[in-house]
C-alpha cells in the first residue's frame, strides 16, 4: 500500500473521444533503451514493414512497422 500511496491516485480530466484520440496522435513516445543484439528471423531494421497476425480475436493479418527489440520483446506498431 505503500508504494501505491506514493504513486498518488493522479487526477481525471474529463474529454470526449475525439480530444483524447488528438492528444494520443500528437503525443511523443519515450525514447528506448537500444541494444545489439541478434534480429527476430526476417527482421532486419527498424521501420521494416512486417506482418502481424492477432490471435486474441480472430486471425487477420495487419500491416505494422518493425519498431524495436531487445532479449524479452519485441515492439511493432500497426498502421492506422
């Protein structure tokens, strides 16, 4: 309970879909900690197009960017 105290509870701002879809779009994403290491079989460079399949709710295959990757993940962002 500690450590939840001192995160605090934050604060809510109320917004509509489409403010909080503008906020995310516009949002700069954290830079990541790269390393060397092996590339993922077929996956060479970071912005390669690459496929993926979902597998929680159907089988479809999107259209995504090859983002980055170290020795526990593997990040890719799929199109819009």
């Amino acid at each position: 309970m500690a450590r939840i105290a001192d995160f605090g509870h934050g604060s809510s701002t109320p917004m509509d879909a489409a403010e909080a879809i503008r906020i995310a779009l516009d949002a700069t994403a954290g830079k990541l900690c790269l390393r060397t290491i092996s590339p993922a079989p077929g996956v060479s460079t970071v912005g390669q197009q690459v496929r993926s399949v979902r597998v929680d709710y159907g089988t479809g295959k999107s259209p995504a960017s090859f983002v980055y990757e170290d020795r526990r993940e593997i990040v890719i962002a799929s199109g819009r």
